[in-house]
C-alpha cells in the first residue's frame, strides 16, 4: 500500500509538473516570437504589437502604431513646445528646454530642434559639459591688454602678467647694459 501512494503521490507531482509546462508554453512560445522578430525589423523601423511599422519622421510622433507590417502608423505633428530631431517611434513628443536666468535664446524651439541658449554678455560657460553654468567674464588688470574678448563660450584671455612683463622688460634692457659695461671697459683698456 505504501509503495501505491508514492507512486500515486510522484505520479501526480509529475502530472501537475506536465500541467504548469503545458500552461506555460504559449506564453513561452509569445516571447521567443516577440524575440526572435524585434530584431527583425529593418532600419527605419520599429516592432508593434507582432508587425514592424516604419518609423515617424523628425517633427511628429506615432499617434497610433501601424497594422500591417512595412507600412507606417499614424504620426502627428508635434504640439507646440515640444520637438523629435530625428526620424522616430516615439510615443510622444520631447518639451522643449528653457533657457536659465543667465542665459538668453539663440534659437527658438521648433518641431524638428530643441531651444537653442548661450550666456548672456558679460558671462561664459564655466564648464562645457555643463552649458547651464555660466560665470562672469575675468577682467584683465590695468595695464594687461585683452588677447581675446570674453564671449558665451570662452573665458577673456589676457596677456602675460605683469611680472612677465617685468621679465621681457628685462631681457630686452639687459644687452643694452651690456654693451654699455663692454665700452665702459673697452675705453679703460685702451687708455
């Protein structure tokens, strides 16, 4: 009797082990064909709901997917204040940034392009790979000339330091007293 209800028992753990594969399967087979077709699809498109749609141009934004595959769905323009640079799948539009209080528009945002800013005069990015971060231009002291004036992308750059200048000051006066201390000695040798 013992021997039956394992051999019932195991019997049933294999049938409700068959039972959960069975279920599962169509699931299974779902995700290996959303795999093995998402990569399918050629460029300029993208998988949706088992077809490849082509994708919406720069400007517009997929309003509703494609149905049959290799054709486009419905792309809309994008709203106001908002913008797609590229071709796209995209279920809505980018907003559009704006510009900080220290900045001023260069550009402004359209369907195909992003708002466009730069520091206002008198400040420049600090640091580019932050262009939100504007400082105030660096005046050169009196007396230094400006190489470059200051713009929204560069800092002023001025030209050497006074003690610099000092320096070629000196290199420039120290033949001069040279020769003057050659004739000096020169004349004194001769007499």
């Amino acid at each position: 009797m013992f021997g039956f209800c394992c051999l019932a028992s195991s019997l049933s753990r294999l049938f409700l082990w068959l039972l959960l594969l069975l279920l599962n399967l169509p699931l299974q087979v779902k995700f290996a064909m959303l795999e093995s077709h998402s990569f399918d699809c050629p460029t300029g498109e993208n998988w949706s709901k088992d077809v490849c749609c082509k994708n919406c141009s720069a400007g517009t934004f997929v309003q509703a997917p494609c149905k049959i595959s290799h054709t486009q769905g419905q792309c809309e323009k994008c709203p106001p204040g908002t913008f797609t640079e590229k071709d796209n799948y995209l279920d809505d539009c980018i907003l559009c940034s704006t510009c900080n209080k220290d900045q001023e528009m260069v550009a402004d945002c359209s369907a195909t392009s992003d708002r466009k800013c730069q520091c206002k005069k008198g400040l420049y990015y600090y640091d580019p790979g932050f262009p939100e971060s504007c400082r105030p231009c660096t005046k050169c002291p009196q007396g230094i000339h400006v190489l470059h004036e200051c713009n929204s992308t560069a800092n002023t750059v001025c030209s050497s330091s006074v003690s610099n200048r000092r320096n070629r000051l000196f290199l420039l006066l120290s033949p001069l007293c040279v020769l003057i201390v050659s004739i000096v000695v020169f004349c004194i040798i001769r007499r």
